[in-house]
C-alpha cells in the first residue's frame, strides 16, 4: 500500500462566489494576487517535502484557468519537485494529453523529470476535465480518440532509442521523432491512467497500466475497479490483479481527536463546495455521448451535479465514500470498508489540503495519517495483494 | 417529403426530397433539417426540395475522417455528379451558408443562384473580437436571445421530447462543435476563394441575428463578385423559421428573378 500527497495547489482567497457565474474558465485573475500565490507555493512544496520525510508519496495534477489548482504547467512543478525531493515517488496525474498539441513535447517533458528525479517518476495521462476544453481551445470532440493516439506516441516515444522514427496518425504527425533525453527508467515511467467510467477502466486494464479514480464512492469506484478486472483477465494478464494496479483518490483529514478531524474535514470539503461551474463549461458538447445529453437536457445530470457541489456535507461525503476523516482509528476503518467493498486498492490519493486548511493543520494530518494509519494498512495490504472479491475475503 | 439513405464517399447520408419544379438544394444550419417546418412546405410549393442531413446531423452517418465543412462540400460535389445535375441552385442557412459558400468556390459554374442566409464561413474582423459570438462560452439561454428575435419561438420542449429526439439535437450540437470549433466559425482559406463564385449570390439576414452582423454580411456580400443583401424584419438567426412567409417571398423573388 503506498500514499500518497495530492495537493491541488488552490488559491482560496475568492470574493463570494455570489459574485462569480463560475470558479473556472472565465474568473479574472485580476483576483490573483501573485504574491500571496507566490507564498501559497512555498507552503505548498514544503508540505509535499513533509509528506516525503513521513513516507508519503508526491501526487500533482493540471488545470487551466481555474483559482481550484493553480498549476496550468504541472511538468513545471514536477521538475521543481525532482530537485528539493530526494526519495519520494512524483506522480503526476496527469498530463491532459487529449488538450496537447504535440503528444512528442509531453514525452520529452516527462522523459526530463524522471532524469532530474533520478527514476522517480509516475506519469499520468488523463483526457482532460470538461472545463480544460474551453482553456485550451481544445476540440470537445473525439478527446478519447486523441487521448489514445497521442498516449501511443509518447510511450513509442520513450522506448525507442535506435532514432528517428516517424508518426502520421489521426491527429498527429512527426516525421523525425528522437527525443533527448530517453526516461530514467527502464523501459518507460509507470503509466497511470484516471477513468471515472467502467469502459474506460476496462480499455486501462487491457493495456495492464494503473487505474485511478476519484471520488467515485462505493458503487462507482467498485463498478470502474471491476470493469479494470475484466479488460486485465480478458487481455490475458492473468487471473490475478495485484493492488498495485488501482488506485483511487479520496478527501483525507486525520486528527489526534474528533474534534479536530471534523475541523479539518470541513475545511477540506472546499475542494468539492467550491467547484462552481455553469453547465456550459461543465458538458461541452461531445465531450459525454449524446445519450448523456439527452439526459442533462431533460435536467437529470445537471441539476445532480450542481447540488453535489453545493450542498455536500461531512457526514455526507464520508458516508458516500468520497472522504476518509477522523481519528486514525475511524479512518483506518472507513478505508478499510470501502477497500473491502471494491475489492481492495494498492494506492490512496490523499486529497490533504484544500481551500483555508492551512499549512500547520495540513502537515498535522499528514503526520497522523503517516504514523498512526499507513503503517497498518501496509502491514495488512502489502503491494502485491491480488485485489478482487476472493482475494479480499481472504485477507480477512 | 420522402425520406432515404444514400452513400456518398461510403458514409450513409439522409436524404430528404419534394415538391415541384426545379432542383433547389438546401443546406440546413446548426440545427439539422426538420421536414415539418412550414418553411419546407412553402419551398416545396415552387420548387423540388432536395435537403441531406450533413454528416453527423439527423440520421447521416459521420466518419472518424471527417472533420470540417470542407469535406462536407466534396460530397455534395459528389452527389451533384451521381444525379448528373449539371447546374443547381442552392440555398444555405448559417453553417449550411458557409458549406454553400465552399461548393460555390470549388465548382463555380455548377451554381445556379447562391442564397446565403445568415452564413458563416469567413473571418473579417480584428484578431482580438471573435466575428461570432462564441456561443459554448455561454448558457444555452443566453445563446437563444442571440439567435431568435422571438424567443418564445426558439424556446423547445425538452420535457416533451423522446429519448431519441434529444440524442439527435445533442448530436447535431456535437457535430456543429466539431466542424465549427477550431478556427472559429470559419475556413480562413474561404475569403480568398471567394472572388471564383459566379453565381448571382443573396445574403439574407434577420434584422435581430444576434450571431452574424450586418457588418459581418456586407463585409461578406463585398467578397463575392455579383452579391447583394437583403433584411427580414422581426427575425433573428433563422429567419426562415420566424418569419417562413417573407422568407420565401424574398428567397423566390431572389430565384426567379
């Protein structure tokens, strides 16, 4: 079992959000103080460095245009990161591959970290929210067909080392590929892919790379983690999936008593109270089938979504599976219950800071998630565990 | 109207025909082609309609390949040649302009009359204003203020509709993304071609189209040899569906002239 430290690297600091039609894509950053997100970022990579010290991994991740992660360059921080961390895993998940023009420039920026990191790198590709479409300029249509083609590339990319080779795709095209330098690690960076449906899960398990969801709760995150299952069986992986293969993300706050859990847990609830976006930046066309429209014209999707946001509670998210907070004692039992619920997990992403938690109170968790919950489940749930229902039933 | 399938380039496209008199090719807009709006019967009194889904739109298929308007244009170049119609006049409705437009460009002399209403196609104005209001950055609200002069008229019942009349707005929604997405609304090529067009050419604009300007149509009308423009009062984008009298007194003064 490994964790890890997701950070969304927020700026918080946001007038009503009465004033705002949305908290992506169109706020001004005339609200963006430089100085105070120049502080921010300081806090933000000492708390990735405290999550290293106590044996927690470094996740990031990359958004455009949005005061809900201010990280438009993930690459960039990742590559800060190689250099003040000395052992921890960088994982970043992931590069919106489907919103990149040259897929070859991602395979060079990746290559180069896992150099500065000396093979420590995790790379992540993800199709993209809804809300980059807008940021990017990005074509809403066919983002799975140039997730897929541009993830080929770039894995081409770093594995072939005899020169040039050239790529006339779909939607990509590159006479002379040859990058400088070839990944640290042999033969490529883990692959991570993040799919919240069971079709996409199924395709990431065929091709063996691990699977993340996020806050999916039980039925969804057991749904994706079962369609993974399958596509890995059915591919020819073998009858076992190791826990290593899975991973999924969750709010996590964990304090010494109650009290100060339910603090820091309410403060952590900024992460999904806060993500006020209006419908047409939150359903571009084409980017869900037809059929999913359908269902968002009639009202059913949209107005779920946005009451989601809204209205989610402590006691609501926990209970939902979205969130892990309390006691060491309490959180060691919540994600015990929904990792035997989804036949079990290698990988927690701790989404450990949000909106006003600050930096001693984020640490603070950290360390009481490293040293009163971890050590217990990797005792129980060592990496090469085989997740699925028989399995779990036997680790009990 | 009667109502099949045929294949041009190998994609299955809904065809749909009627009425009589001389061919008049229609290129429906963002919306797809509805057979039941009265403006369709009005047409269809002097003239044999003759109405494809483009590729994406209604029941026509749309392969992985295709992408722009500009292919689109090839394939009706494509069906002029299987019915051996030499010469035809055509009537193109917003991006169903533009695709009029970019087959007026690459076949001049088979263009009886050109009528554009409210097209799209081109870029005129200043690099930092979008010639078109770029209506996926707003509420589907605001965007039918732009595009009605009567909303009530532009106002659809999602309520009422089947399942698989609501996947088919959601699909002609997808499919006007991606053909109209990157650049924006238009094929920069298109200006510079526009000078081959021989065909006596309408601009017809609703006077409340809150999405094309009458600048932007002047400005387009300006690039094309023998065009001119006309208004119709009290519509908006489509005025063939606020204004359907008027909208074929004007098109037929225009086409039998």
């Amino acid at each position: 079992m490994k964790a890890w430290h997701f950070s969304e690297t927020a700026y918080p600091y946001l007038p009503p959000d009465s004033e705002y039609e949305s908290i992506r894509v169109s706020l001004p950053n005339r609200i963006y103080d430089p100085k105070k997100g120049a502080a921010l970022y300081d806090r933000f990579i000492e708390e990735w460095q405290v999550a290293e010290e106590e044996g927690v991994d470094i996740m990031l991740n990359e958004h455009h245009q949005t005061a809900t992660c201010v990280d438009p360059a993930a690459p960039l921080v990742l590559a800060a990161l190689a250099r003040v961390t000395k052992t921890a895993r960088l994982l970043i998940l992931g590069n919106p591959v489907a919103n990149r023009r040259q897929p070859v420039r991602v395979a060079e920026e990746m290559a180069l970290v896992d150099v500065l990191s000396h093979g420590r790198l995790e790379a992540g590709f993800v199709r993209g929210v809804p809300y980059e479409i807008s940021a990017g300029n990005s074509n809403p249509v066919r983002t799975n067909e140039r997730f897929a083609e541009a993830l080929g590339l770039i894995i081409k990319a770093w594995t072939s080392h005899d020169g040039p080779f050239s790529h006339e795709g779909r939607f990509y095209h590159h006479r002379q590929v040859n990058i400088w330098p070839r990944p640290y690690q042999a033969p490529h960076p883990p692959v991570w892919i993040s799919t919240t449906t069971p079709s996409g899960a199924e395709r990431v398990g065929a091709q063996g790379f691990v699977q993340a969801t996020f806050l999916t709760g039980y039925e969804g995150t057991r749904r994706v983690y079962e369609a993974y299952r399958k596509g890995w069986r059915e591919a020819g992986r073998g009858d076992d999936v190791p826990i290593n293969r899975l991973a999924y993300a969750a709010l996590v706050y964990v304090g010494e008593s109650e009290a100060e859990a339910r603090a820091g847990a309410e403060k952590v609830l900024w992460y999904i109270r806060a993500n006020k976006v209006p419908q047409h930046f939150a359903f571009p066309p084409g980017y869900a089938p037809p059929q999913a429209f359908a269902r968002i014209m009639r009202g059913e999707l949209g107005d779920q979504h946005a009451n989601f946001s809204a209205q989610a509670t402590v006691d609501g998210v926990i209970n939902a599976g979205l969130m892990m907070a309390g006691t060491p004692d309490q959180v060691y039992a919540q994600f015990r219950k929904i990792y035997d619920h989804v036949g079990g997990f290698g990988h927690l992403l701790i989404m450990g800071q949000a909106g006003f938690l600050d930096h001693d109170e984020t640490v603070r968790s950290i360390r009481n998630f490293a040293r009163h919950v971890l050590p217990r489940l990797k005792a129980e749930m060592p990496d090469t565990a085989i997740s699925g229902f028989a399995a779990a039933a036997a680790v009990q | 109207m009667t109502r099949e399938t045929i294949t041009l380039a190998g994609i299955d496209i809904e065809l749909f025909e009627g009425g009589n008199g001389a061919p008049l090719l229609f290129l429906h807009g963002a919306q797809g082609f509805a057979p039941a709006q009265p403006y369709v019967g009005l047409l269809t009194q002097h003239r044999h309609l003759i109405a494809p889904s483009h590729p994406g739109f209604g029941a026509s298929a749309l392969p992985l390949w295709l992408d722009s308007i500009d292919d689109v244009a090839y394939l009706y170049l494509e069906f002029l040649d299987r019915r051996k119609i030499e010469r035809i006049d055509v009537v193109g409705c917003s991006l169903g302009g533009w695709l009029a437009a970019e087959i007026a460009t690459k076949a001049p002399d088979r263009i009886g009359r050109l009528a554009l209403v409210g097209p799209v196609g081109v870029k005129l104005g200043p690099t930092d204003k979008l010639d078109i209001p770029d209506i996926f950055a707003m509420s589907q609200e605001k965007a039918a203020r732009l595009i009605y002069h009567d909303i009530g008229k532009g106002k659809l019942d999602f309520a009422n509709m089947t399942d698989a009349q609501l996947t088919t707005i959601a699909r002609n929604r997808e499919t006007t993304a991606l053909l109209t997405w990157e650049p924006w609304m238009h094929n920069p090529k298109l200006r510079h071609r526009l000078h081959r067009i021989a065909a006596p050419t309408l601009f017809i604009r609703g006077a409340s189209d809150g999405l094309v300007s009458a600048a932007y149509v002047e400005g387009y009308a300006k690039l094309i040899p023998n065009a001119r423009v006309t208004t119709i009062e009290a519509a908006g984008h489509a005025p063939q569906l606020e204004q359907p009298e008027e909208f074929a007194r004007v098109l037929f003064d225009f086409l039998d002239a």
